[in-house]
C-alpha cells in the first residue's frame, strides 16, 4: 500500500506488518462497502481524537476500526449472538496469532464490543472511544461541523461512500435478521423493525412483567 493510500488529512494508517495483515485480512473477509466504511471509521476516530487531544495506539484503533463489522459477514449469521461479539472475537485470534499483549488484546475486543452501545466506550480507553466515535460519526453523522470540510473531504475522495445511507443500513439488515433475538434492547433492533416484516422487537418492561417471579 502507497503512502498516498495511507494518509489523508493529516491521518496515516501505521506501517506495520500487523496493520497491513489486518488490511489484506478484512479486503478478503468483507465487501467494498464495509471495507471504505471501516476504513473511514480510523480516519474519522483519529480525527476525533485529535480535536479531543487524546493519545492513543494507532496500531489498536487501526485494527478496531478494520474489525469491527466483520461479524455482519454470513459466516457468522448462525452464531446466534450478536454481530459486535462475533467481529470482537475475530479481532482477538488474529492479535493473538501475531502475539499481541493481552491488555492490548482486550482494548480492541472492547472497542468492538462496544461500538454500538452508545454513552459506555467514551469514558473507556482512548481506543476505545474513538472506534464508536468513527463509527458515529461515519455513519450517523454524530459530530459532523467537529472534522473541517476539507479533512472530511480527502477521507471521503480516499474512502468513497456511494448510497451509503442505504447501504449500511441493507448490511445491518442482512447481518442480524438471521438471529433477531440478539436486537434485544439495542440499535439494531430499530433496523429489523424497519426492514424486516413480522419482526417484533424486545420489551423489557414484559420481559420483567412476564417472568417466573411470583412478584
């Protein structure tokens, strides 16, 4: 990969054996949209982080941010837990292949775990926080006028997102509708409720109504 398919606004992915692993790794495993988004999600987590003055592991936040839609693949989609553990857990056998520290290792499985569970991953470690705060801000806009137009614009000129709106939300689709019952009081739900007809999300208030308590 050329320097000038690693860096953009100020942004370079590391020059590492194990990030550049991670990027053959995820071009095999997933399609064109997830890899431009996961790859916009370190460049827009780095951006983030950088305006918050944080200091983190570009190597970590790399192979998050690589990572962490990989359990939306079919290979996973009768593992009948959520998506976010199944990417989490992918992450880890393959830092664990190339001997990774394992505070390092639990970062990163974190960081995936997490990035879907708004209001938790930004009081954790910086690597943490920032894969969700890539993926918040690539996919939902959250934060948008915090990176210059000129940053956005030489990532997304890097990292193309063509229909992504609609896109991202068919892969969500595809990813969960096979296991509904791991929607269960979080986002996701909201996309099987759109887009899968007869889906009936969770409710927690029945749930705690209807168990085998007495009272």
């Amino acid at each position: 990969m050329t320097i000038s398919e690693r860096s953009a606004a100020g942004v370079t992915v590391p020059d590492t054996k194990l990030a550049a692993e991670a990027t053959e790794l995820i071009r095999d495993v997933t399609d064109e949209l997830i890899y431009h988004h996961s790859r916009r999600v370190y460049w827009f987590g780095s951006l983030q982080g950088r305006a918050r003055g944080l200091s983190w592991d570009p190597e970590l936040l790399y192979i998050g941010a690589m990572f962490h839609d990989v359990g939306l693949g079919e290979a996973h989609r009768g593992s009948g837990r959520r998506f976010e553990v199944d990417g989490a857990d992918e992450a880890r056998r393959f830092l664990r292949r190339h001997g990774v520290p394992e505070d390092s290792v639990r970062r990163v499985w974190t960081a995936i775990a997490l990035h879907t569970t708004p209001g938790i991953p930004e009081y954790l470690e910086p690597e943490v926080a920032l894969v969700t705060a890539g993926v918040e801000y690539d996919v939902l806009g959250i934060g948008y006028d915090s990176i210059s137009d000129a940053d956005r614009a030489a990532v997304v000129a890097l990292h193309p997102r063509p229909d992504f709106k609609r896109r991202i939300l068919r892969a969500f689709t595809e990813g969960v509708a096979p296991r509904p019952e791991t929607t269960f009081g979080n986002v996701k739900a909201d996309v099987l409720a759109h887009y899968v007809p007869g889906f009936t999300r969770g409710d927690f208030v029945t749930t705690i109504l209807e168990s085998p308590w007495s009272e």
